[in-house]
C-alpha cells in the first residue's frame, strides 16, 4: 500500500487593510464588527504594511513551505502578550 497524501491547506496570504474596499459588498461577519471592540480598534491602528513588509523581508525563502501572514504571527504574538498568556 502506497503512502497516502495528504493536502495540505494553504498559507494564508496577507491583504492589506488599506485595499480598496466597495461599499455594499461587505461579508456578514464584516457589517457586524464593533468598531469600539479593543481588537478591532488594536487592529485599524497598527501600521500593518510597514510592519508585514519588514516581516517578510527577513522570513523570505525560496526553500521550504511559504511562511505564515506576518499579519497572523505578529497579530498572535501581541494578543499573547497583552493577555498575558503563556506559551503553553
């Protein structure tokens, strides 16, 4: 019996949250986001693409599996720390 394969799912691909946006087509769990929830004002005031393009530059590599969205392992990283959460 063959070894089987197993698809993996794809890496997530950053998208700035400065892209245009067109009004009307926004998906139901966007029109419902409370813009005074602290993760969405955290979110809609940190300078994303400066920070993800630094990202980028240092964990890019033709060899091996693409790396995760900056956005997701740094967005991680900060909501680790301000909870105070441990890395268990």
């Amino acid at each position: 019996m063959r070894g089987s394969y197993k698809k993996r799912a794809p890496s997530p691909v950053y998208s700035s949250p400065n892209q245009l946006s067109f009004e009307g087509f926004e998906t139901p769990f966007e029109q419902q986001l409370d813009l005074n929830n602290r993760w969405v004002f955290l979110a809609r005031n940190i300078p994303w693409d400066r920070i993800v393009g630094v990202y980028d530059k240092v964990f890019s590599s033709a060899e091996g599996r693409k790396p995760l969205s900056g956005r997701l392992v740094l967005g991680s990283l900060m909501i680790k720390h301000l909870c105070k959460l441990s890395d268990r």
